[in-house]
C-alpha cells in the first residue's frame, strides 16, 4: 500500500454524511471556460438543495456551510495542480 493511503487521516464520523454528499455533488458541477481551457466550478447552490430535498439533512445551515469548504479546498487543489499558461 503507498504511504499517502497508509497514513491519510480518518475521517471524522459527523463528516461522512458530508463527504458522502460531496462525491455524488461533484459529479455534476458545471464546467467554465478559462485561458487554460475548461475548469471545474463550485457545486450550484441549487444542486445543494436539490440533494437538501431528496436525503434528510438534519442541520442544513451547516451542512451547506461545510459542503462548501469541501469544494472550496477541492477547487484549490485542483487549481494547484493546473498547468500555468504563461500569460502572467
């Protein structure tokens, strides 16, 4: 097994509602056009709801709050890992 899945963090269990929403949210975000080509935008806030509606969620004001610090990190790193145009 490589070290970086030997020694990753756990999770913490009150997250694992989230984190389970964010994989099946990612899916479908939009794409946006950039210099460098397509980019991955943040999760609509409609599609947020949407899953709101579908699965019962027992604090939504905090369930949006921390879906939306996931997709902010995740949106960030996969920035990090964009390839620079050079037009700076």
């Amino acid at each position: 097994m490589p070290p970086a899945l030997a020694e990753k963090p756990g999770l913490f269990p009150d997250l694992e509602e989230v984190a389970r929403a964010f994989a099946l949210l990612t899916r479908g975000r939009p794409l946006v056009a950039t210099p460098a080509g397509a980019a991955e935008a943040p999760v609509p806030l409609t599609e947020i709801a949407a899953y709101c509606a579908l699965f019962p969620v027992a604090e939504p004001e905090e369930f949006v709050s921390l879906l939306r610090a996931m997709d902010e990190a995740y949106l960030r790193a996969r920035m990090e890992r964009m390839p620079k145009t050079g037009k700076d």
